[in-house]
C-alpha cells in the first residue's frame, strides 16, 4: 500500500491532469504491465478526486471555463517541467518498476513540449504572437457573364514577416487586386502592394507602404521538423472578426498535387484548427510562436469549417515568395491555341488571352488591356475583348508553361530595365514597353 501512496498523489496533481487526461490509455496499459493494479482505479477517478477537493461537484469536472487552446496554469516556477521531480521517490522492495513508469511520465510530458522551449500557456502565447498577425482587405474587378465588369471585395488574414513590411497571405485574397488595406493590431490601417504571388501554391507576398510605429514581424519556423499530433495555433480574421484564435492538431501532411488539385504546387499541412472565410492568408503557429504554415482553405459539405483545413507549408512559402527569382507582372488570363486561336485569329497559333489585369502592376503600368465580356465557346466560358500577348521579354507564349519562363527572365532583371511585349488588339499587332519591377 506505501509503495503506491506517492504515485497516486502523482496521479491526481491538477498541474499533470491534463497530462493524464490525454494519455490515460497509455498510463493505464504502463501501470498494469508494472503490476500497479491499485493506480488503475486512481486513473479513473482522478477526476471527481479533484473536484472534491476543491470543493465542486465531481460531474462539473472541477473546471473553471476557459479560452480555447488555454489549460490551468500552475505558478511560473511550478511550470518549469514539474514532471522532473517525479523521478525523486521512493524505493523498496517490488519498487524497481516505479521508476520506469515514472520515467515514461516524463517522457511523455517532454515529449509534449516543442523541443528546446519552455512550455508555454496558449493564453501567453497569443498575447506574444498575435501583433504580428494583420487583416487583409483588397478590391478587385472580375467578369460577370450577366453584369459584364464588376467590382468586389475580398477579406483575409496575413502575417509581418519582416521589418521592412512585408506579408505573407494567400493568393486568392490579394492576387490580381486593385487596391489592398492591411489593418494591424490596434486598427491602423496601411495600404499594400502585391510584390510576388504564386496563385498555383495559394501565396502572395505583399509590400506594405509604410512601417507603423511598433509593428512586429513574426519568427519563421521549419516546417519540415513538423509532426503528425503536434499541436498548433491559427489567428486570423473570421468573417472579419480581427485577431481571432483557435488551437488544433497537425492530422497530416500532403505532398505537392495531392490533396488539392486546383493549387498542384503546393505542400499541406492538413489541421484540425477551425479556420473560416477571412482565415485565409493567416499563419498557422507551432507551439514555440513560430510560424509553420499559411492558411490557405477548408474542405466543407455543409460550408463551415468541419475540420479539415489545408494550410500552405513554411517550406513552399518560402520557396515560391522568397528564395525563387521571379517577378509579379500582374499577367492574368487563359492560353489559347488551336481552335481557340483560330477562332480569335491569332497569328502564330497560340497566345495569352487577358482577362483582368491589377492596378498598379508592371502589367497595368505597360498598357495591357483586360476583357470585358464572356462567352461561351466550345462550353467553356471564356472573359474576351482583352488584348492576347503573343510575346514577351522575347518569349513566344505557346503553353501554360511559358508563362512561368516570363516571370523568370523579367525577375533576373535590374528594377526599371525595360522589356517588350507583342501584342494582339482588336486585330492588329502591337508592340508594349514594360519596366522590370
């Protein structure tokens, strides 16, 4: 009976409950194979223990409400993995086997914590991480089949990476946008411009005009030493409700044109976090406040969030916004060739149909003209009356893939250095002159 005495005082500590809580199936599996049969019961009851002692009823779990993501908090020094001190107990005879199952209490605690940090309480957390994280509101224009051109809006989430104002957000929010606000904490709103954007990997790089007073840039972590089951934080703007939190798990990793066709460029993380329109473009956090992940969608039946989103990984944003030479030119449209091309006569049998092309980009800047009108042809809806380029940089565009080629040489360029497009407009060739960005 003395032999068990500590560890069920172990057992019903309230700064380990949530400990036992999600890992009783183990702790129970590791008593019984270390012949503690009497902690079975303690495993079981730990709970009403608790509430007893403080004075609750046992069915109200003994817990106060708290935020998502939060558990109690024990005092600052107590927090310093208390777990050590489970090491220190007694032994007798029959109690070889206390230390091991002690030690994989341990364990299990480390193996909890984000390596090489200190725990930290999601509340804290938050309250570190969150300045860093801004609203992203952007206008557009687009082609409706009944309306011909009309304007919308879009709104979205984003996060400072750096200290000369940039932000990392999702293509779908700010790519081929007219005009984009970046509001940060405390509603100071600042107006930005896209700087690089991969629309096949949902990520966009915005330039923010000016740095307010106080801005803080969020740390980039490594997502390729991310887990399955590790525990992750997303803030963002739900349906415009600004800085908003949630807590969930990492459920799976997705290679490149695996989870989700429509962006083939990309690598997911699959979580459990809610995210909701206006999450999109925010970061996903690991537990040491370092951003893993941009928010890119969720996959939902019944159109809320059902635990399935899809989040950009560190690693791709990395890649396509700052490591890949590559310039935004603001060229939006749909390659034609073949009997598309005939029926447009386009000489040289192929080039890129305009469709929309942003204020303010190299694009709008050199003269490029979008459609706008639809039709359908072939039973496709196709936006026309935009001007198709059959050139540029002195790149003949015959598929989806020269596109890509462009955007590299033009990004190989010293700011300002002009470059040349051909240009099919109302049935004459042109010829435009653009200023590498």
């Amino acid at each position: 009976m003395r032999k068990t005495t500590r560890l069920r005082q172990l057992v019903t500590r309230p700064e380990i409950a949530f400990l036992m809580e999600a890992h009783s199936g183990l702790s129970a599996r590791i008593a019984e194979e270390a012949g503690f049969e009497a902690i079975l019961g303690d495993l079981a009851a730990f709970r009403p223990s608790l509430a007893r002692r403080r004075g609750r009823p046992s069915g109200q779990d003994g817990l106060q409400p708290r935020r998502l993501g939060e558990r109690e908090r024990p005092s600052r020094s107590s927090r310093r993995l208390r777990a050590f001190r489970v090491g220190v107990t007694r032994t007798g005879a029959g109690g070889h086997m206390r230390p091991l199952l002690l030690g994989v209490l341990v364990g299990v605690v480390l193996g909890w914590l984000p390596a090489g940090v200190e725990a930290q309480d999601a509340e804290d957390l938050f309250r570190k991480i969150s300045p860093s994280v801004v609203v992203i509101r952007a206008k557009g224009r687009a082609v409706d089949s009944a309306r011909g051109l009309v304007t919308f809006s879009e709104i979205g989430s984003g996060v400072l990476i750096s200290a000369d104002g940039k932000v990392m957000t999702a293509a779908h929010v700010v790519h081929a946008m007219d005009e984009i606000q970046v509001q940060l904490l405390g509603g100071e709103t600042v107006p930005a411009r896209a700087v690089a954007s991969e629309p096949a990997a949902d990520l966009s790089l915005i330039q923010l005009t000016r740095i307010p007073k106080g801005a803080q840039s969020a740390r980039l972590g490594d997502s390729d030493k991310v887990r399955v089951g590790q525990q992750v934080l997303v803030i963002g703007a739900p349906y415009g409700l600004s800085h908003s939190f949630s807590a969930g798990w990492i459920s799976a990793r997705w290679l490149p044109n695996t989870a989700y066709r429509a962006m083939p460029l990309a690598e997911f993380f699959q979580t459990t976090a809610t995210i909701n329109t206006g999450n999109s473009g925010g970061p996903m956090f690991n537990m040491a406040g370092e951003v893993i992940g941009i928010v890119s969608h969720n996959i939902s039946k019944g159109g809320g969030s059902e635990g399935l989103g899809f989040v950009v990984t560190m690693k791709s944003a990395r890649y396509f916004l700052m490591e890949r030479e590559w310039a935004w030119i603001g060229l939006e449209g749909k390659v034609v060739s073949g009997e598309l091309a005939e029926i447009f006569n386009v000489p040289g049998g192929s080039g890129l149909l305009v469709s929309v092309v942003p204020m303010g980009s190299p694009a709008w800047d050199m003269g490029l003209a979008g459609g706008d009108r639809t039709a359908t042809i072939g039973g496709r809806e196709i936006v026309v009356r935009g001007d198709i380029v059959l050139s540029m940089a002195g790149i003949a565009i015959k598929t989806e893939a020269d596109i890509p080629r462009i955007r590299e040489k033009i990004g190989a360029m010293s700011t300002g250095q002009p470059f040349k497009a051909s240009v099919l407009r109302a049935g004459k060739v042109i010829e435009l002159t653009g200023k590498a960005p």
